[in-house]
C-alpha cells in the first residue's frame, strides 16, 4: 500500500478554510489512495497551532479524528529516529528545517517513504517528492 507523510502545515491548510492552501491539500488528500502517516511531533505541532491560531475546538475536533487511527496511521518516533533527526539537524545547519521537519525526514527514512504532502519548501530542499 502506498504511504505519504502529511506535515504540519497541510493538515493545518485542511482545517482552515481560510488558508490559501486549503484547496490545493483537501483535493490533494481527497484523490490520494493510500495510507497517510503523521508523527507524534507533527500531531503535537499540528494541535499547538490550531489551538493558538483557530481555538480549542478546531484543535480537539482534529485531535480526536487523528487519534482515532481512521484518518492517517500515527508513528511514534523511536530513539534511533531522534538521533538521526539530530545527526541531520546539524548536517544542515545552512538551512531552516526546524527539528520536527528532521524527525520527519528521519521517519520517512525508516519507513522508506519518499513523498510527503507538504506546503513549505523544506521537504523539497532535503530532495523529498512533495504533494500538492
């Protein structure tokens, strides 16, 4: 089964109808077949922002749907995900990616993912396929 890893930003794009992305990502999500994955850290980013940026509701409907298990399969990260998640984090020190992007990066190496539905460019500069 084909798997893609959904970043931060998209979901965030999917719930905010007011985001300039959120038609580009429902209609990216709505005709991909396959899996989505989402980490721990990017449902911990995920929810921080919906809660500062659209309330308490828009975070906690979007927790419960996600933790469900139906929307996308969440990984926890390992040790061993961290480590190289730091080891890529000071490899790049010339770029921006936060430390979630390098967890994401390392997680998608794990599980031999090579796209991810992704809004910024930091995906595409660690040389990730991106959607939309």
């Amino acid at each position: 089964m084909n798997k893609v890893l959904v970043d931060t930003g998209a979901w965030y794009a999917l719930v905010d109808r007011k985001d300039p992305d959120y038609v580009d990502v429902r209609a990216c999500l709505n005709a991909y077949q396959g899996r989505l994955v989402v980490s721990d850290y990017i449902l911990d980013e995920t929810l921080t922002l919906l809660r500062y940026r659209l309330g308490w509701e828009a975070a906690n409907t979007f927790g419960e749907s996600l933790l469900s298990g139906d929307v996308a399969a969440l990984h926890d990260l390992t040790r061993k995900d961290k480590e190289e998640a730091w080891r890529i984090f000071r490899q790049y020190r010339d770029k921006s990616f936060s430390f979630t992007d390098c967890t994401s990066f390392a997680l998608m190496q794990r599980l031999k993912l090579t796209t991810a539905v992704a809004i910024d460019s930091d995906f595409r500069t660690y040389g990730l396929h991106c959607i939309p």
